[in-house]
C-alpha cells in the first residue's frame, strides 16, 4: 500500500452539514441548490487521513450557512483501511458510504465492480460547473470505458524539491540533474538527493518519473505493456548508480516519511515528492526550523510528472446519489475549490492556478505556476485492471534490483511479464 505523511489527525468526526432538499432523481437530472424541502438525510463519507480532508471539512460552516437538511458524517482513515473499507461496504445490502475517495489505482476496479455511480449526467446538469476547468490527466483517471465515475479532489502529482540556497536552478534534464546530485554529495556536506527506494510503490512512484525521463512507459495508449523496453533498463542503471553516488547511506528501505525527513532535517540537498509538500517545507513552524524558506519546487527532471490523484465518488449502492452530488458539486465548484486551495489544499483547477487572489493569498505566483506546468501532461502510475497490483509487483521488482538480488535485465523482464499477468485478469468485484 502506499505510505502516506504520518500527521496528526482527527480520525473521525461527524459534522451536521445542511444542504438543500433535491426533487426527484432520475438518470438524466441533477437536483435543484435552491429546494431546501426535502426530507432530511445523513450522508456517510469515507476520506483519507491527510490535510486536505481537514481542509475540507474546514469549510463545512460555509455549507452549513448555504443548506440547510443534511447531515454529512465524514470519516478519515489511514490509507491503508480505506480500499477494504470501500469494498466491504460496496458489496454490503446496507452500505456504510454514500461518498467515496478513490485513489487512481482502484478507478477502474471500482468502476467495473459496479461499486461507483456514472455521473456524467449530473456534470452535466449542473450549471456553472466547467468540468473541462480540471487539468485534463486529473480529468482521465475517473473516466473509465467513456463514462466518468470520479471528479478530482486533490493531485499527488511528483515534483523536484530542492534547496534553493545549494542548487542556484533546478536541471530540466535528468542527466544534468544526476551529474549536480553527485557533485553535491562528493563535498560531502549533504548529500544529492533524498531517495525513496522502499519496495513495492514508493519506489516505482519514484522511478516512474525517471522512466519517463528516459522515455519509457508502462503500458501504451491501449493499455499493452511496454515495459520492458532498452528505456526502461536505462532507467533503472541511472537510478542504481544515482542511489549508490548521491543518495543517504543504508537508504534502501526509505519511503516518504524518511526522505522527506532527510530534506527538513538539512540531510540532502533534493527530494522527488509531491508538489505540495513544498509549503510545508517552508512553513516556519514546521520541520524544517531553521531552513523553512529556503525551499523550491520544480518540474521533475525530464518535465513528465507521475501522477497520484484521490477523486470524489458516489457509492453505486447509495440510497442518496442527489444529494451526494449536491455536496461534491458544491465542494468542487471553481468558488469554493478556490477557497480550499488558498487554504492550503492541493489544486485539480487550471483557473485556480491561474488566479491573482490565490497566487497572493496561497503560496506565490511560481509555485502555482510551476504546479500548472507539472499537471498539464502528468501521467498516472497505472491504470487499468489490478492497477494497484501491478504498482507493486514494478515496485518489489524495482527494489530488488537495487538490492543486488536481481540484475536489472531480470528486474525489468519480470517485472513487465508479471504486470501483464495482473493486467489481463478480471478487475475483483
């Protein structure tokens, strides 16, 4: 399972949100923001426990101060709970949700099993919605087989993270950037770059970036796999010989948490993470102390991101699929998404990224900049049947190379046989 940044959180709170009564649903309707005279519903929600779902639930005074008859209970899990969770309550003849958060692994998965509501009809029966607005990658991964099943919430989409005071210019090149992390840990007072090596998908999160760097795929456009390719071996060989040259020692089993330690703690210079990991970085009362500031953030070297995404979905067995709509379309319309990004939450809107307001009242005109740019041809880790499967079976294959337990030939060629094995069996459900 992916890791996720350990931060304090409220694991599970139950907020009354109101929200307007919707007439009489139907395939082809969406219900009416004004009608507050409906009879009043709970909704269930499950969310991942991460800052953003605390900034989500931050704006729940303005939606109770607009609706008036629903009460939304939200419930934040460890990442790791939330897929069985999902699960369980989509195969169950009372289901615990009504609204999901999918990772992008699990799209089509979810969608197949039947676990998810079609919703193209209610984007396209709410007025003002400008559902083109999401960054198109972000936009994709809810699409599965032409029908849409997830609107974006938040991005995860990688970016170069480096310390501004040591490194004057991010390389766009990748083989510049090797060369700068190597000279950087040859003087010996910090080292290139933080590495996430760790097996299974922390570490193809990170190398995937450098397989595009390299031009390799996983799959195509159809979905066949193209991994084991002469662009992926190389790949990989830059990848050992960068983590043996430049990377902490004994980092191996390093995943998010350390690295992202390494980088506060003045350990490296550099770090392939998450965009929005750079505010945190720099926030003087965070754990960089001292060095808060001193941070920056880049496009990947190579300039094609990986791409992680949660999306907001309706569950297919909900008893209130209107009203679910009303509360994310509410949540995602271009206002409101504007509000949480100024907040602090990761941006999915090309026209949020754009805005005066949030680039004076968030985080500066470059980093919304340079968040455009990452998401305007991010591509996802995997997609399609066993996704989050064929991210692992990559990943442990990955690190075994690094290991010295398989030769990079090896890795690489079973890796690519053993995603299509996975690939080519019927999605769970």
């Amino acid at each position: 399972m992916r890791q996720r940044p350990p931060i304090p959180f409220l694991l599970t709170l139950v907020t009354a949100l109101a929200l307007a009564a919707c007439g009489p649903s139907d395939d082809s309707a969406t219900p009416d923001n004004g009608d507050a005279t409906g009879e009043p519903v709970t909704l269930s929600v499950i969310m991942e426990e991460v800052p953003d779902t605390d900034i989500v639930l931050d704006l729940v005074e303005d939606f109770e101060a607009e609706y008036e008859n629903i009460t939304l209970e939200v419930e934040a899990l460890p990442f790791d709970q939330m897929r069985d969770r999902i699960i369980t309550s989509s195969l169950a003849p009372d289901p615990t949700y009504d609204i999901v958060v999918v990772d992008n692994p699990w799209m089509v998965d979810f969608a197949n099993g039947g676990y998810l509501l079609e919703l193209d009809a209610y984007i396209e029966g709410t007025e003002g919605y400008d559902y083109e607005d999401f960054a198109e990658p972000l936009r994709d991964i809810g699409v599965v087989d032409g029908t849409t099943f997830g609107v974006p919430l938040y991005n995860y989409a990688l970016s170069l993270i480096y310390r501004s005071d040591i490194i004057d210019e991010a390389p766009a090149d990748i083989e510049d950037y090797r060369q700068l992390v190597a000279d950087i840990s040859s003087e010996g007072e910090v080292t290139g770059l933080a590495m996430q090596p760790q097996r299974g998908y922390k570490i193809f999160e990170e190398w995937a970036n450098w397989l595009y760097a390299y031009g390799g795929s996983l799959t195509d456009d159809s979905g066949n796999v193209t991994l084991d390719s002469p662009e992926a071996r190389e790949a990989l060989e830059a990848y050992i010989e960068t983590y043996e040259t430049a990377a902490p020692a004994d980092s191996l089993s390093w995943g998010f948490d350390e690295a992202l330690r390494a980088v506060a703690g003045g350990e490296a210079a550099s770090m392939i993470s998450y965009n929005w990991m750079l505010p945190t970085l720099n926030n003087p009362e965070g754990d960089a102390g001292d060095l808060a500031g001193s941070f920056a953030v880049a496009e990947v070297p190579g300039g094609k991101a990986a791409l992680g995404s949660w999306s907001w979905a309706i569950a297919g067995n909900s008893e209130n699929p209107d009203e679910a709509w009303e509360f994310i379309s509410w949540l995602t319309s271009p206002e409101i998404d504007k509000q949480r990004v100024i907040a602090g939450g990761a941006p999915t809107r090309m026209s949020v990224l754009a805005d005066e307001e949030v680039w004076s009242e968030g985080y500066g005109q470059d980093y919304y900049e340079t968040v455009a740019a990452i998401l305007e041809d991010a591509e996802p880790l995997a997609s399609g049947p066993n996704a989050e499967e064929v991210i692992e079976i990559v990943g442990t294959h990955l690190n075994a190379a690094i290991a010295g337990e398989e030769t990079v030939d090896e890795a690489i060629s079973r890796a690519a046989a053993e995603a299509e094995e996975a690939f080519a069996r019927t999605s769970e459900g």
